[in-house]
C-alpha cells in the first residue's frame, strides 16, 4: 500500500488515464434511441467503477428512461455526508467531418484529451471516482461518508433523477452535494459557481386578418401581423436595453458587494470578451452594469425569432395574417418563473396594437437557483480549491441554468458545491471537445483533500 496519495495517483496515473479512455470511448448519446445499449453500458461501467474504487451497494436504479447509477459508503459515524453527482451521458458528436481526431477514440495531443464526453461529464466524473479511489487505496476509509447518484439523461433534460429525488430523497440525507460539472473561469483561475439563471421561454402568437392579403388592394388598412409582432418586442424591451414589463425586477435579488468585489478581480478583458467571443461591433445591454453583472446577475428578455410573412425568394407584396415570435427570459434568484410569465402577458395586452390579437404561450421554464456562498462548506471548498492552483479560488455564477442544483438543493436541503474543472475553450456540446489534463490530475487532489477537511467539520 504506497503511503500518500500522491504516490498513489502518480503510480495508477497510466492505469488511470487508460480507464477514463475506456469510458470515454462509448458512445453513451442519451438522446439516440439507436444508442440506447451503449448508454447503459456507460452506467454499467460506471457502476462497477465506483465498486472498484472501494464503495458500496454500487446499483442501477431503474425507472422510466436511462438508469440512476448510485454507490455509498456510510461508515464514517459523526461525519458529513457527502454526494457526488455526475452523468454518463454526452452530446451527438456531429459534425463528425469537424473533428480532428474521432469522438469516441480518445486522443491525448499536448496536455488535453480529445473526446465527446471528456469535459461535460465523464472527465470531471472520473476524477472524484479517483480521488475516493485514492483515499480508500492508501488508507482503507474516507474521511466522511458518501453517497453517489449519476444520471445517463442529463443532456436531454431527462425527468428519472427529479422524479427519483422527489420519491427517496429521504432515503439518501446528505449535508452536501458535489457537482463537478461547470468550468473555471480561465485556465489557472479556479472558481465556483454559486448561481445560476433560470429561464422562461414563451411563443407569442399575433394575428390579424383571416389570412394573407395583397397590399396593393388592402395596404393602409388591414393589420399587418409582423409590423405587430415588431412593435410588441421592441415595447418589450427598449433600445438601451431596459426591459420594458411593469414589475419586472421586483423580486431580483442583487448580489453581496463581496460577490461583486471577486468578480470585478478576476481577469476579464472586455475588448478580448468582445473581439474573441462576441464578434460583433459593441455590447449591448442595460445601462448601469458590468457585462459580468449583466450575463450573471440581470434577468434578460430576448427575441430567438420571428416567423410570418413572405421569406422566400424575390418578392411577394403580401400583408401577413399571422406572426408568431419566439421569445425566453432568463431568470436571476429571486424571480419566480409564474410571476414573470402573468408580468410578461400583461405587457403583451399592453404592447398589443390595434387591429391584431395575441395570445401567449409558455413552452418551458426552469428556475434560477443559488448557493449560499457564506456556508461553511462553501468557504472550505473555496479556501481547498485555492491550494491546489496558481490563483485563489473565486465564487462566480453562470448564465445558463443547472436544473439539477435546485432539485438537489430543494430535495435534500443541502448546498450543492459546483467545483469547477472544465475551461471555457473545452468546446462543450461542439466539435474537439476536450479535457485540459492537468485539471483531472488536480482535481484529484481537489476533492480528496476537500473530503478530508470536511471531516474535521460536524455534521
Ligand atoms: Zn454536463
């Protein structure tokens, strides 16, 4: 038994990365039927992953959809609980002529490894299965108890794990959740995301008369639908940038002037953010906020399109009879998604103009969520973070939505820690996705010490 982790994980590093390619190379797409076998093959791997590394009752839990992949190991008495989440599931690699290397042949080139899957999720999965590995390897225990629950439907937003939780959460208590499933901020500034964006996304219908009309004939009297439709989403939101719904932002909950302190020293570049990301001319948006505050903290209303009227070659002198516009808000803490979706519908009534009706439709919302990042157990994990790289460690939100961390933190009352490992250039859900390896080899380190710490902590 070699005596400190370290030398363990330097000795299994081959042996290591050789597994992590073995996982990687099936092709777990959760969203292709014809894939079905491969992605509970990816569980059962998964399964028996976490029996080697020393855990127990590793299981399936089956139910409608791919199946739960859960493990424990409760023999540390007066400890924290801790669970760790991941899923087994990746994106369709298409294009598939845009990859350099094959997605499901795993490729090492310089320090990143090339796959579908090796960021988003199974890289980042893999590493605490080996920082529980190495613990049990070289001392023959964990620090605290664990628990695991990994889901193979994570990329097509698949209802098992809610489902689950909402049934057994009482059969799984636990004190803190450890999701490894985000990025750092930039290569060798590591981070935490502490909150998330949730988003209501609605179809607007318009409609004006029974159908087309030539404008020759009836232009200047009939309702046209697209005039409508362009009037409502420019009363929605004004040319600055102000959202224009009455109560909008009553309930948005600004962040701490700390949190706002750690992000204004992170190593942001607008002009690069603008020049390397963006790609367009300037930035938009609300006046009065820093583009982190604005992607972070603001709630956003956007238009993803508007259809109607004649789109086809040449020209057609038509008055449209009907537009539909496609339009999300993206949801800050404090929002409630039904609350915004009666706002949105009495601004609509507001904004409609004469001589069309309009009706709203909610294709779907989830809820914005939000760590505590004054907890305990999120000041250790910030503080362990900050050892193992170059710069300290920082909380940061992200502007998307993690669906998982409010069910979590929801079912179980527990914060849900969001270690980031992943870059932004890992090329998630795209062509050459990666896996900066240095960060797995870390991250290893990351968790393992972050769970030892947690031990000298009461439950
Ligand atoms: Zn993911």
């Amino acid at each position: 038994m070699p005596s400190t982790l370290a030398s363990h994980v330097e000795e299994n590093r081959q042996r290591t990365l050789e597994e992590l390619k073995a996982f990687l190379r099936i092709p777990s797409i959760s969203a292709q039927p014809e894939h079905d076998a491969d992605v509970r093959e990816a569980a059962e791997w998964l399964r028996s992953a976490l029996e080697r590394a020393g855990l127990e009752k590793a299981r399936l839990i089956e139910g409608e959809g791919h199946p739960l992949v859960a493990a424990e190991w409760l023999r540390a008495p007066g400890k924290p609980t801790v669970l760790f989440y991941g899923h087994y599931d990746v994106q369709p690699p298409d294009p598939l002529d845009e990859w350099l290397s094959a997605p499901f042949e795993p490729e090492l080139r310089g320090e990143n490894l090339y796959a579908r899957g090796a960021a988003d999720d199974k890289g980042p999965t893999f590493l605490w299965v080996k920082a529980i590995e190495a613990l049990m390897a070289t001392t023959g225990e964990l620090p605290v108890n664990v628990r695991v629950l990994c889901e193979g439907e994570e990329e097509t937003n698949g209802a098992h794990i809610g489902n689950w939780l909402e049934k057994h959460a009482a059969e799984i208590p636990s004190d803190a959740i450890v999701v490894c499933d985000t990025e750092m901020f930039a290569r060798d500034w590591p981070s935490i995301t502490v909150g998330l964006r949730g988003i209501v996304y609605v179809e607007i219908e318009v409609r004006g008369a029974r159908n087309d009309l030539h404008s020759g004939q009836y232009g200047g009297v009939a309702p046209n639908a697209v005039m409508a439709a362009a009037e409502i989403v420019t009363a929605l939101k004004d040319r600055d940038g102000r959202i224009r719904v009455n109560h909008f932002f009553d309930d948005v909950e600004a962040p701490s002037e700390e949190e706002l302190a750690q992000w204004a020293a992170l190593p942001f570049n607008e002009t690069e953010y603008l020049e390397n990301e963006v790609g367009s001319i300037a930035l938009t948006g609300e006046p009065g906020y820093s583009v982190l505050e604005r992607v972070w903290a603001r709630p956003t209303l956007e238009v993803h399109g508007i259809r109607g009227g004649y789109v086809g070659e040449g020209s057609k002198t038509v008055i449209p009879a009907k537009a539909t516009v496609k339009l999300s808000c993206r949801l800050v803490p404090g929002q409630i998604a039904g609350d915004i979706v009666r706002r949105l519908e009495e601004a609509l009534k507001l904004a409609t103009p004469a001589g069309v009706v309009t009706s709203l439709t909610v294709l779907g919302s989830a809820p914005a969520s939000l760590v505590d990042p004054s907890h305990p157990y999120l000041q250790l994990a910030l503080q362990t973070m900050s050892g193992h790289f170059p710069n300290p460690a920082s909380f940061i939100r992200c502007g998307g939505a993690i669906p998982i961390v409010g069910k979590f933190q929801s079912a179980l009352r527990a914060p849900c820690i969001l270690f980031g490992f992943g870059l932004p250039d890992d090329n998630l859900h795209a062509p050459n996705e990666k896996f900066y390896m240095p960060n797995f080899w870390r991250g290893i380190h990351v968790i393992a010490d972050y769970l030892r710490r947690l031990a000298d902590r009461p439950s």
